[in-house]
C-alpha cells in the first residue's frame, strides 16, 4: 500500500505569500503545467472540468485585493528585488512579475491589446494593485510597465504579461 507523504505545516506569512500579488516563478510554472494538463485531459476525455475549475478558481482569488499594509508591502517588495537582482545579473532587462486571466479586465483585455492610453483603468483585484503598486512605488525608481496578451487560445485574447524593464530604451 503508498502511503502519502506531506509537507510540513507552512508558516501562515508563507501561506500567505503564496496569495501575493506577484506570482512566483514556481507558482507561474505550476499554474501552466496544472492548466497543459487539464487541456490534456479535456483532449483526450472531452471534460473541460479541470482547466476551467483551476480558470476560475485562479480568476476569484485574484480579483479579491489585498489589504496591503506596511509588512504585507513588504513582502511582496522583498522577492521581487530578489528576483529583479537575479534576472539582472543574467543579463535580462525585463521580468515578467504577473501572469492573469483576461477577465480581470472590464474589457476583456480589448483596450489592452489595442494600446488604448486608457488600459490602466480597465483592470479589477490584484492586478490592479499592481499596476498602482508600479505607477505609485516603481516608475519613480526607473523602471517601466509593459502589459500585453500572452496567450491566444483559439484566436483570441487570453491571458495577460506584466513585464517590468529596465535599462535604456530603444528607440
């Protein structure tokens, strides 16, 4: 008989964490394989179960701001210079900090793909938190917002990027 094994108790702080605003990349990769393994089995069982449960699921935790204190600010701040300084140290003027469905736009992302000055304001819960997080804390330490539709499925928009860059601009 298997038995199963656990992890042991997590920290509420490391709980919570796993709630932030800015996805790791951990969370990002198991987001992704959790949803190419839901598409496999709606595929190969015709359910689309799966991949829309962990959809929504993902939708409803994140459209729930964050009471961002002090200390909660904190921690989120605290990775993402981590994670800033390692890509830099790669060589990378860019990072991708958020990944999210495109329901968390009013709009479905429309404004967002058609570079409508007007995006920012089309954005609900957690993202926009941080696209206030970067236009009120980060854009005065230099560093740039891009948002953009990073998946098509079936033609049509899907999820958005927020990248954060860095360096000089092209021009």
């Amino acid at each position: 008989m298997e038995t199963l094994k656990t992890k042991p108790e997590e920290s509420q702080a490391q709980q919570e964490l796993g709630d932030e605003t800015f996805m790791s990349a951990a969370d990002l990769r198991n987001y992704m394989t959790e949803m190419q393994m839901a598409n496999a089995v709606k595929l190969t069982d015709g359910v689309m179960g799966r991949a829309e449960k962990a959809r929504e699921d993902l939708i409803k935790r994140l459209s729930e701001p964050l009471d961002l204190t002090p200390e909660r600010l904190k921690e989120i701040l605290e990775p993402l210079r981590s994670k800033l300084r390692a890509a830099a140290a790669r060589g990378q003027t860019e990072l991708m900090v958020m990944r999210f469905p495109n329901a968390l736009c009013t709009d479905k992302g429309r404004a967002l793909n058609n570079a409508d000055p007007t995006w920012p304001e089309t954005l609900t819960g957690r993202p926009r938190q941080a696209y206030e997080l970067w236009r009120d804390q980060l854009r005065s330490a230099g560093f740039r917002l891009n948002a953009m539709i990073i998946e098509w499925p079936g033609g049509l928009p899907g999820d958005v990027g927020f990248f954060l860059k860095w360096g000089e601009q092209k021009k």
